[in-house]
C-alpha cells in the first residue's frame, strides 16, 4: 500500500515535470523561430542595402538582381521580392503551429496521465478515510454493548444480589452478547457486501413464499410484543434475486418494523404487494415509532442512529444498510416514508420483475 | 457521604444504550443516590429545565444532540451542574474536547464499576467543598475586584461585569482559601479536577491566564495571581506593592 502510494507520487512529480519541460520546449522553439526569422530579416535588409548601394554606384538593375536573387528592383529602388517575404512569414507561420500542436498533442497527453494518478490517489484516500471512520464506528458499537456486560458483571461481583436481580443481569448478558455476535455477523456480512464480494446468483423466486417463511420465523416475536402481523401477498408474483439475499432483506426489513412497533409498546404491521411494470413491489407498512421524513435517506446509512426511537431498541445500525445494499446488487431499490415520529413508517422493497422459470 | 445527605443527592443519566442505563442507575440507586434517566439529549436538556439535580452521568454518543452539545447548551444556560462524560471514544484529543465543553470528567467506555462510583462520589465532594467554602464565605474582594461565588458573578475593577466558568470560581476559591501562600499546580488539578484527567498542568496555566484578563489592571504584570517558577502560584488580595 505504501510502496504503491510512493510509486504514485513519483509517478505523478515525473509526469508534472515532463509537462513543465513540454511547455518550456514550446515557448523554446517558438523564441528559436522568432529568432531565425528576425536574422533572416536582417541578412535580407543587408542585401536590401548592398542592392541599393549598387544600383546608386551605376550598376545595371538586371546584374544586380543576377547577384542578389532575392531583390527586386522597380524604378530604381531596391526591395525585398514578395515572395521572399511571403516565404519568411509562412515559415514562420507553419513552424509556430507545428510546435503549437506537437506541444499541444504531449501536453493533453500528460494533463491526462495528471487526472488518471491524481484521481486514483484521491479515491485511494477517500477509501482509507472511509475505512477509518468505519473501524472507529464499529469500535464504538462494540465498547457499548461491553460496557453493558462488565457493568452487570461487576454489579454481580460487587453486590450480591438477590437471586431475581442476579437473573435480570443474566438475561441482561445474555442479551449483551447475542446483540455482539448479531453485530459481528452483520458486520462482516456489510463488509463483504461494499467489497462487491458476494455470491450473488438472480433466480425467479415466488415473493410470497419467501415472506411467508419468514414471517412465520417471527411470529413468535411479534406475539409476545403485542404486535399483529397481516400479510396480503398475491401468488404467482416472481422476482428476480438471490434466495439468501431475498431472505435477509425480508427480515432486516420485518425485524426493523418489529423493533420500531414494539417501542411505542405494541402495533400492526402490514405486508402487501403489487406488480407493476416490469417490477414487483413489497409494502411493508408499521404502526411504530416512525422518524422524521428528512431522516428517510440516512436510515439506510451505517449506524445510523435518530432521536427519539425511545428505549428498547437494540438496533446494529447495519440492519436496513445491508438491505440497501443487498437490494442495490439484485437491481432493486429500497425506500422509507413516515410522517413524522410516532406516526408509524412504510418500507417499500421493489425488485426487477422475473418470469417463472421451470426448475431443472 | 452520610446517608442523609445521599438521600438528596439526585443524578441525571443520560444514555440511550437501555442496559448500561438501567445498570448505571441500579448502582447510584445501590449507593443511595436519587436516579433520574434520559434516552437522548434533548431529553436531558427538556428534564433539567424544570428540575435540579447534584450531577448529570452523560453518555457522549447520543443520537441528536451529542453530549458535548448537551453540556455547552447547558452552560451557555448558566447551568454550573457538574457533568460526568461517559464515551465509547477515549482518545486524549477527545477527552480535551469534553473537557473544554465544561465537563468536569471524562470516563472512557467500558468503565470499572468501582472506578465509576469512585468518580462520582470524587465529583460531588469536590463541589459539597465549593458550596460549603462558598456559603462561608460567598464574596471576595480584591484589587477592586468583586466576586460573588454564589452567583459565579463578578464586577471586574474597571465595572464591567464577568460571568465565572465553575472552574473559574473554583480555582479562585481554592488560591482565595490560600491567599499569600503557593499553591502547586498539582494541588489546583487535584482540588478543582480530581486526578488524572487532564493531560498536563498546563490547563491550570491556561486558567490562571484567564482570570488575569479578567481581574488584573495588566494583566501582562499580574499583582495579584503570581507566578512562583516551577512550583505554581501566589494569591494576593491585597496585591504585591
């Protein structure tokens, strides 16, 4: 990483320079010319006078323009031919322009180069800047949790509880740690997923079987949080995605509204869908805790965390990121609607719609 | 700490993490302390604005207002309650941050119990100490200088009136209690800030820099806050002849 970055920054000085030269050889040659044309001037302004000091020593006019092929002679004055002076100019003329676009050519050549070696090393510290602050976020969404389990770990030690209060720091350790390991695979799974390096194989897959199964998953959940689950989901809808990838995106979108419901202490959360043109679309609509309509892009952000999502919620901030992600690679797109906090949210899922293949 | 005066003793958690909340406020609650808790700064700002309480615990990371934002709009309010920061991030750059927003100390995450509850109780007692010097004596007069400890109010000699930071007041009070003796600056870090919070003693120079401007004629030749080379400093109410 680091020789590549010297590599590059030597390259880029070298390319600098070579600019630098060009330009100089530009304005070189075009001084060089100048300064050949101008003593062609004065050895043709020479002749000019030896020309007329002839003709006014008596010298024949047709002898003298013998002698000096350049000069022409009218009425007894002698002048630079016109042709003479026309060549001058042109010479002239097609040397600049031949530096000027030879010049011109290597200087676009290499302010090229300049953009391509700036560019990359731009991009180049913008990932390491994002891994930065990737690395310093994680780290945060872990001390929590560990503050959380030597809190309870000391109070055991320090205390000695009853036996009701040692079981609610059990139940609260246990949790600590699920929600760490929860985080571990989430992380991995995001950091796999801005690398570009999943297995990613699109099928035509039936939307309402792959919901069924996970609602069924969490029905359980939603029960013991007072929270009813309808779905309406029309058969024979077929979208085109990976059959984890469908199953993930379903459920950090479910597990996401189960969270937001069971803070403002129970609710409904309703799943429909509907075709449209060349695409299929997955509502899932909840009675939760909702957000701030300017908040609906950053939710699908790392870590993002908003006010007044109240107490309980034990989110990763990874959930809904790697839906947006995951949804990005099946060529589908995910978006968030709320009126405003306490007013419930809508999640729509849409994916490209798939012809049912038969299986082989 | 008698249990009288713990039975009075209210503090503010604000934390949005439920666990480490509810586990922060089951050990005050241990230790007899009155416990109210916040999910998010504006939370906090929204409880201490109709009530008081002896020290606020404030988690750095909130969502919305972060903590450092909570404890500057707290003291642009001329709210002086002492304000503990617990954070996820324990860089020095950082606690320097907390530090200057007018916090009085800065526990990195995660944190000892024991610690913790050793910091907490440090905090209180240094400000049962300033309460009790100030309500003995509330007001000092210097160099035609007035202070009011109370208030954290002073008119400079020239009458213009001065807002005091609480570490302001507290450093004045502690060279105050010592006029014409030297106070280390080690002693100031101790009384004032604790232990090992801040990075250097520099701090406390930075202070003493302070209260120049605001209390000495010229404060390029202080008569009354006297530098002692490599030991700290002077007081002097009546001001060197």
């Amino acid at each position: 990483m680091r020789a590549t970055r010297v590599f590059q920054l030597t390259a880029l000085a070298l390319v600098a320079v070579s600019a630098v030269q060009v330009g100089w050889w530009i304005l070189d040659q075009h001084a060089y010319t100048l300064e050949k044309v101008r003593a062609a001037r004065t050895a043709y302004a020479e002749q000019t006078r030896a020309a007329q000091a002839l003709l006014d020593a008596g010298t024949p006019a047709q002898r003298v323009q013998q002698l000096l092929p350049g000069i022409v002679v009218s009425g007894g004055r002698a002048a630079l031919s016109t042709e003479r002076e026309q060549a001058l100019t042109t010479e002239e003329r097609r040397r600049d322009n031949q530096y000027a676009w030879e010049g011109g050519f290597f200087l676009l050549a290499l302010a090229v180069c300049i953009a391509v070696i700036a560019g990359a090393l731009r991009a180049e510290a913008h990932v390491l800047e994002e891994q930065d602050s990737f690395l310093a976020l994680v780290s945060h969404q872990f001390k929590t949790p560990l503050a959380s389990l030597q809190l309870s770990l000391e109070t055991l030690a320090l205390r000695s509880p009853t036996p009701e209060a040692a079981r609610t720091l059990i139940d609260r350790m246990l949790a600590d740690v699920a929600r760490m390991e929860l985080m571990v695979t989430q992380i991995l799974e995001s950091a796999r997923l801005e690398r570009g390096r999943v297995a990613f194989k699109a099928e035509p897959l039936e939307l309402s079987g792959a919901v069924a199964r996970v609602v069924a998953q969490l029905e359980e959940r939603a029960r013991q949080e007072h929270i009813s689950i309808s779905s309406d989901i029309g058969p024979g809808l077929y979208v085109a995605s990976d059959p984890l990838a469908l199953d993930l995106v379903v459920r950090n979108v479910l597990e996401n509204a189960l969270a937001a419901v069971a803070s403002a202490g129970g609710g409904s959360i309703a799943l429909t869908t509907r075709a449209l043109d060349g695409e299929v679309e997955l509502s899932v609509r909840d009675s939760g805790v909702g957000f701030r309509p300017a908040d609906s892009a950053r939710l699908f952000e790392k870590f993002t965390r908003l006010p007044g999502r109240g107490t309980g919620h034990y989110g990763t901030g990874l959930g809904l990121f790697i839906v947006r992600r995951l949804m990005e690679v099946a060529r589908g797109r995910v978006s968030a609607h709320s009126e405003g906090v306490g007013r419930g949210a809508n999640f729509v899922l849409t994916w490209p719609a798939a012809a049912p293949e038969p299986r082989t | 700490m008698s249990a009288a005066a713990a039975h009075a003793t209210r503090v503010l958690v604000v934390e949005d993490d439920p666990h480490l909340a509810a586990g922060v406020m089951e050990n005050l609650r241990a230790e007899g302390y009155e416990v109210s808790t916040a999910g998010d700064g504006e939370q906090a700002l929204a409880w201490l604005a109709g009530h008081n309480c002896a020290l606020i615990v404030l988690d750095v990371m909130l969502p919305g207002i972060d903590g450092f934002g909570v404890c500057r709009t707290l003291r642009g309010q001329g709210n002086n309650t002492p304000v503990l920061f617990l954070t996820a991030r324990g860089d020095p750059a950082d606690r320097v941050r907390g530090l200057e927003s007018g916090g009085d100390d800065y526990l990195a995450k995660p944190f000892h119990l024991q610690e913790f509850l050793l910091r907490v109780r440090a905090i209180l007692r240094r400000w049962d100490w300033y309460h009790s010097a100030s309500a003995a004596a509330a007001v000092l007069r210097f160099g035609g200088n007035e202070v009011d400890f109370r208030a954290f109010r002073a008119r400079a000699w020239s009458g213009e009136p001065q807002e005091l930071t609480e570490k302001e007041a507290m450093i004045l009070k502690v060279l105050a209690e010592h006029a014409g003796e030297i106070v280390s600056r080690e002693d100031l870090l101790e009384r004032v800030w604790g232990y090992d919070v801040f990075p250097s003693t520099r701090t406390v120079d930075n202070f003493i820099l302070r209260l120049r401007k605001r209390f000495e004629k010229d404060p390029a030749n202080p008569r009354h806050f006297l530098t002692v080379w490599g030991v700290g400093y002077r007081f002097l109410t009546e001001g060197e002849p």
